[in-house]
C-alpha cells in the first residue's frame, strides 16, 4: 500500500490541511520532521483515523470529540492510496451532535495522482463495513496496525523490550509466518 495524499479539515490542530499541497507523496520512506507539538503525530493520527476509527473501541486517539479542532464542530479526513495498482480514498467524519461516518470508494488512478476525486465509486459505507473492508483490502486490521505499522509516541521502548515469545507473535502476525 502507498498513500497518495492526505486531506485532514479541522482535525486536532489543523484547520485545513492537505499533504502533499498539491499532487501525491513521494514514494518510498518519509521523514517528518518539525518543532514538539507542531501537529507531527497528528499527522499520522489522521491517517490512523480515516483507515480504523471507531468511537466504541478505539480509545488510542481519546474521544470523538478530542479529534475535533477547538472551537469547531465536525472533523472531515480523506486519504487517497494505491493498492496493488488501484486507487482508493477512504473518508471520516464526525461532528459533536453526530456519529462517526466512514466512507470508501476507488477513484481512477489519474484522478487520485491530480487529486481530482470528482470520479468516485462508493465501495462501502459505515464504520463496520468500512473496517472490514479495509482489514480485507490491507490483510491486517486497527490492533495490528497500532502495534507494528504504526508506533505511537512513546510506544517504541515497548516494541524494542518485547522479547521471546511475544516479539516472536508479533513478527510472525506482521508478516503473516503463521500461514506457512
């Protein structure tokens, strides 16, 4: 999986953000970089929002409403990636009154690199279906992807104590060992 861009609208710090500004991120490892408390992790938290955020059993990101930017009312985060040479966007939203939206669609390619997402398909909607389908899609699901794609702050002394057994599980669920 690669992703293209991400759009994140009064998420946590950001007002109106889209990453890259224009066109898509480049491939290959990213670095981020900036001043403590510039919004880095948030950055990945809209990420981790729009691919696996449920209010009901995500409390890694806090409350619905901690997502929304103060003095704000709803929160909106699409992100476009690749996957095995198809384009998808996957949507969240919420407001303080309102439950949490989920939407995911495939996009042309051509489209998704333009950031133009007029052609959009709707593949599923709803929390529960979204999930699913995105744990289908990307063969791993929110537990696995909190605790080896994505290390939060403070999370990785656990990952590098883990020893035996556990560190074991945890690479052999990563790269799927326990089917061979």
């Amino acid at each position: 999986m690669r992703i293209l861009w991400l759009r994140a609208e009064n998420f946590k710090c950001y007002n109106n953000i889209r990453v890259p500004a224009l066109g898509i991120l480049p491939e290959g490892l990213l670095f981020v970089e900036g001043e403590n408390s510039t919004g880095k992790s948030s950055l990945f938290d809209a990420i981790f929002y729009a691919f696996f955020y449920d209010p009901t059993t995500t409390k890694e990101l806090g409350t619905k409403d901690d997502l929304i930017r103060r003095g704000y009312s709803e929160t909106d985060v699409e992100v476009a990636f690749e996957l095995d040479d198809k384009c998808y966007i996957i949507r969240r939203t919420h407001s303080k009154k309102s439950a949490v939206q989920a939407f995911l669609m495939r996009i042309d390619s051509k489209d998704a690199m333009a950031g133009n997402v007029s052609g959009k398909q709707t593949i599923c909607t709803g929390v529960p279906d979204v999930e699913k389908k995105i744990t289908d899609l990307l063969n791993i699901n929110k537990e696995k992807a909190l605790n080896t794609i994505i290390v939060r702050q403070g999370s990785v002394q656990a990952l590098a104590e883990a020893k035996g057994a556990e560190l074991r599980n945890i690479i052999y669920e990563l790269f799927q060992l326990d089917y061979y």
